[in-house]
C-alpha cells in the first residue's frame, strides 16, 4: 500500500494564480483532511471529509475550497492565491473513530505563492 | 473551539538523561490525545496517543499521562538517543471527525 500520496510536492504560485492539490489514500479510510503547517506552528485544520460527496470547515477555511467525489481522494483548491497561503500543506486520513483514531499523513506539499 | 497549549518550545537535554514536554487543553470534550514526532522536511508520525478513560499508556522509552481534571498530558521519553531530536507535537480532540487541534511543538534537542 502506498498509504496517504499527495500531489504535487512542491509549487511556485503568483498572486492571484489558482491550483488544485491532490490526496489520495489507499486504505479505504473514511475520513480526510487537510492541514497547513507554517514556520514555529502547530499544524491547523483547513477543511475536512467525513465521506465521499461530504465536506466541512476547520479551524482555517477562508481561500480555499474541497472536495470529495471519491471516497479516495480529497482536492484542496486556491481560487485566487494569496502570499498569506505559503505554507506547507499536509492531507491526512483516518479509518472511522468508531474503530481506530490514528490518522495517516501524506508527505506534504510545500506551496509558495509570490 | 479547542486551545491547545504546549512547553517548552525548545529542550535541550544530555544523551541518556529523560525528557517531559507538557500540553494543556481548553474543551473539556476532548477525549483524545496523540503525540507526533516530526523531523526536519519529514511528515508528523504518531508516536503515542491517549484517550480520555486511560491515565497513562507507555510504549518502550515512550509514556504519556493524562490528567483530565487539570486539563493537561504529558509526554515522557527516557534513555534519550540522538535519534529522539525532532520536532514533538502534542495534539487533542473530541473524536468523530472533528480533525486535530495542534500544540505549536517542541524542539528537543539530544546534547551528546
């Protein structure tokens, strides 16, 4: 299994550009997410699937967009980027709470936007 | 929604001596409690975690304690190795698929 596989790994964007970033997961999990990890931070919750066609806000929504028309994968988009979403980007995965709490994450994607 | 606090953002300790980083949480709801460890351009890899109805888990040179009355858990590495140095991050939740809140780390450095 290749796990939690995120694409792509690294991205240079210009201000006002838009992009998709792909996770995929391979371990029929249930749940997904996408985080964003900036210098000397925690990582901070984007959005959030609890299953295939279904989509909600974490902690930090605004610029960007998700969704979920596989149970597989999980598209994180930038409409209109903005240097404030520099950051690297983490997608994680987990089975189902009612079975096991541990998520997976993918390798990252580091984003820059100029 | 969930706060979660975490100190030291740096520790510095010798080879074979232990070391304790501390987190405390502000949603009395949460009832899991992960730990990652996370090396320089790597990704978070779970190392130990809690939930709310256990005080203490260990795993080898790995422990963590909960205490839910005070709101706050710790993590306990012993017989450090220079293989320890990371970034450690403690995490919290209320389960279902509400995510992961994030302490902001902890640098341990492994002094030889």
């Amino acid at each position: 299994n290749a796990g939690v596989t995120q694409t792509p790994k690294f991205r240079v964007l210009k201000t006002g550009q838009s992009m998709t970033l792909l996770c995929a997961q391979d371990m029929n999990h249930e749940y997904m997410y996408w985080y964003r990890q900036d210098p000397g931070m925690g990582l901070r919750l984007i959005h959030y699937s609890v299953g295939e066609g279904t989509t909600a806000k974490g902690e930090v929504p605004d610029g960007y967009n998700v969704s979920r028309l596989k149970k597989q994968n999980f598209l994180l988009g930038l409409e209109s980027a903005a240097p404030s979403q520099t950051s690297v980007y983490f997608c994680a995965s987990a089975l189902d709470w009612g079975i096991s709490y541990e998520q997976y994450f993918g390798p990252g994607t580091r984003l820059t936007v100029t | 929604g969930e706060n979660v606090e975490q100190h030291p953002s740096t520790l510095s300790v010798q080879e074979g001596d232990s070391a304790v980083i501390k987190c405390t949480y502000s949603d009395s709801a949460s009832n899991y409690f992960p730990w990652y460890k996370q090396e320089l351009g790597k990704r978070p890899q779970l190392i130990i975690d809690i939930r709310s109805n256990v005080g203490e888990k260990k795993d080898q040179r790995i422990a963590v304690t909960l205490n839910k009355t005070a709101k706050h858990f710790s993590l306990h590495i012993t017989e450090t190795q220079p293989e320890d140095s990371a970034v450690y991050f403690c995490a919290a939740s209320r389960g279902g698929a509400d995510g992961l809140t994030f302490g902001k780390g902890t640098h341990l450095i492994i002094q030889p």
